[in-house]
C-alpha cells in the first residue's frame, strides 16, 4: 500500500512531478528513442541546479519568515513579501520552471519540452488559484503586494517594496 500511495503522491504533489517524475520520465523516452532536437547539451546543468536551489530556497526562506508554509495544507501564518518575494510573486514556482527548461536544454528532447509547456501552464493556473485564496487570507495587504509586484518577471519599471 505505501508503493501505491508514494507513486499516486508523485502525480499530485508538484514538486515530486518537477524535480522526480518528469525527469525519469524524459530520460527514459530518452533512452528508447533517437528523436530529439540536439545533442545533450552539458551547459544546461547549472540551469538546472539554479532552478531546484531557487525552488528549495524560496520555500526555505518562506518557512523561516512566513510562519510555516510553503505548503497549501500547511500555508505560512504571515505574509512574505521580501527576499525574494520582494521582486516576484511565484519564485518558487518559477524555480519549476527554470529546472523544466534546463532539462529541455539538456537533453535536447522533445518529451521534455512537452512535460515543460504542460507544468508551465498547470503552474500559472495554480498562481491563479493560489492568489484567490491569498486575498481572502490576507485581504488589502495581498491586494497593495500585487499590484506593485509581478507575478513571474522582475521589472525594472516596477520597484520592488521594502
């Protein structure tokens, strides 16, 4: 039974699917078959290991400053709004995304790019759902953080706060 729950567990928690699921995956279609855009490309790595410390860190520094957190079953008491919440709204989930893109780049492969486009889009949908249940956790201040902070790129035009 805790075969089937941990591999049920890889599906549904978006890290395991991230940094786990997705890249067995990927190497596997990788393995079995010869279609892919290029050779590996070994400049990728350390944009993979950017995208999992940015992930890891982000949800280290919201635990540490938010009172709990990151997690949506265990959110943090308070809101987070600097480190590097100063500059984005969803750094941990745009770690996702750069460690998805570095293994593209890597391997060179087309399931990974497929496997990045998919959680791209199932992250920016969870940002959405997310924000819905931050504004009615934190009301005005959420509200005041998000229109002075984007929710995916820094902008030079846009100061962060604090």
């Amino acid at each position: 039974m805790k075969v089937a729950s941990l591999f049920a567990s890889l599906f549904i928690k978006t890290p395991r699917r991230t940094f786990i699921l997705f890249p067995i995956i990927a190497a596997v279609f990788q393995l079995i078959s010869l279609v892919r855009f290029g050779p590996y490309n070994v400049f990728a790595l350390p944009i993979i290991l950017l995208g999992f410390l940015q992930y890891k860190l982000c949800g280290i520094y919201i635990r540490k400053n938010g009172n709990g957190g990151p997690s949506p079953s265990k959110p943090p008491k308070l809101l987070v709004i600097t480190g590097p919440y100063r500059y984005v709204r969803n750094p941990m989930y745009e770690g996702h995304m750069i460690f998805l893109a570095g293994l593209t780049l890597f391997l060179s492969s087309y399931v990974a790019l497929a496997l990045f486009i998919v959680q791209t889009f199932w992250l920016y949908r969870k940002a959405i759902d997310d924000e819905k249940s931050l504004i009615q956790r934190y009301g005005e201040a959420y509200l005041s953080y998000k229109r002075v902070v984007p929710r995916w790129i820094p902008s030079p035009r846009k100061p962060a706060i604090y």
